[in-house]
C-alpha cells in the first residue's frame, strides 16, 4: 500500500497496534530520544517505517 492514503481510521489502528508493539518489547525502527510507545509510533508512521499493512475489500 505504499503511496496510498490511510483513513483516519486505519492510522488510529495502525499507530495504536504499533504502539502496543513497542510497548511489549518490539524493537523501535528510528532513532529518537523518546521513550513514550505512542510518540514512538507515531514518528514512525510520519517516516513511513512501520511494518503493518493494511488489506482492503475490493470495492463491489
């Protein structure tokens, strides 16, 4: 999906999913001084770094 928009929706599951990552343990991709799990995967998701892909139906 890259080069594609996500809807507001999916970047609050893709950013909270990821969040949760980091949280349990999951290496962080980017360097940053930050050690909120949040503000992490938020950064990550404005770098376009985040290994989660999103499945969409095909429109009927």
């Amino acid at each position: 999906m890259k080069g594609e928009k996500y809807t507001r929706f999916e970047r609050a599951r893709i950013v909270g999913a990821r969040a949760l990552q980091i949280f349990m343990g999951a290496p962080v991709l980017i360097r940053t001084e930050s050690i909120d799990p949040l503000e992490i995967a938020l950064e990550e998701m404005r770098l376009g770094v985040i290994p989660i892909t999103v499945k969409r139906d095909r429109k009927r």
